[in-house]
C-alpha cells in the first residue's frame, strides 16, 4: 500500500539538467563573455505554459524500507500527457525518497517523449526533480518541480526550461521557456 501511495505521490516530474556545450572564444584575447553574446545572439524566447496530466503509475522496479521508516523507490514510469503550449505523450522515470509516512517526498530522475510545439513534432528529452509536502490546508502531497530538456528531430535545436505545480496525483500546471535558435 505504502509503495502504490509512494508512487502516486510522486505524481509526476521535476529536474533536468540540460547539457551544456562550453563557449570558447574565437581567439585567445577575445573576452569570454563576449564569445558567449555571440552565441547567444539569435536566441529565441517563448514563454510556455499548459497542464500536465498523469494516465498512469507503473510500480517501482526496487523499494527499500529503511529502519527508521524511511522508503525508497527506483525506476517508477509516470506516463503523461502534456497540453498547452508543449503537447504530447511523456514518460518521467522517477526515483523516490522520503518518509514513509508521506509527508515529504523528493522525487528525480529522466524523461522523454513525442511532443509538438509551434507546429514542430519530434522527441523532448531531459532531466527533472520536484519536492512534495504535505499541504495543510487540503491535508495531501502538493509538488512542485521543475525540468530541463532537449529536443530532438523536428526539435532539434529547442530546449526547454519547465516548471510545475499541484497535488501529488495531477493534473500540474506548467510554465517556463522554450530556448530555440
């Protein structure tokens, strides 16, 4: 039972960390920070925002209850689906760890899938981490996280910078920045 409420609560996503690829100036006595403004020159920014919904938990594929009652999940697949400005199907891999009693959860790991975004289909692929709490007033886990990823295919060259918020179980609200060139 604790697991299956585990892995509810970890409703859903959070932190990625999107690769980065360091700067080199073009000669020795160019200042670094100006190679970094050309690179960045170019660079579109589009905010975006939408939902997320959880359709489903598959089970951990390991669980660890610790003496003093703390429990650990690895390897949970959260299947979802994003609407809004990013739409499509996406899967979070997620490793858990907090007390068992669920009244503080954090939760990280990967995540990839088929999304659109402006007309352009291809693969969203990243990292992500949230932190659940207890919420007083409602008495249930609400999370809130945040992702970096990449795309790739007819993505290629957007990267994506995604927070969200909500009760453990979803749906999430979704805002951030789509990063393209």
């Amino acid at each position: 039972m604790k697991t299956m409420a585990l892995a509810a609560a970890t409703g859903l996503v959070a932190l990625a960390c999107a690769e980065s690829t360091p700067v080199s100036p073009p000669n020795r006595t160019a200042s670094p920070r100006a190679a970094l403004a050309a690179n960045v020159a170019g660079t579109e920014k589009t905010p975006i925002s939408g939902t997320i919904q959880i359709l489903g938990i598959d089970p951990p594929t390991r669980t660890l209850v610790t003496p003093s009652d703390m429990c650990r999940n690895w390897n949970i697949a959260e299947h979802t689906v994003y609407y809004g400005d990013v739409q499509g199907s996406v899967t979070y891999i997620a490793n858990t760890k907090g007390d068992c009693s669920l009244t503080h959860l954090v939760v990280s790991g990967t995540f990839g899938g088929q999304v659109t975004f402006q007309g352009r289909s291809g693969e969203m692929a990243g990292h992500w981490e949230t932190n659940c709490k207890v919420d007083p007033a409602l008495d249930t886990l609400s999370c809130d996280g945040e992702s970096n990823a990449r795309g790739s295919g007819g993505l290629e060259g957007v990267q994506f910078h995604i927070k969200w918020e909500g009760p453990a179980g979803g749906p999430f609200s979704y805002s951030g920045t789509a990063f393209s060139q």
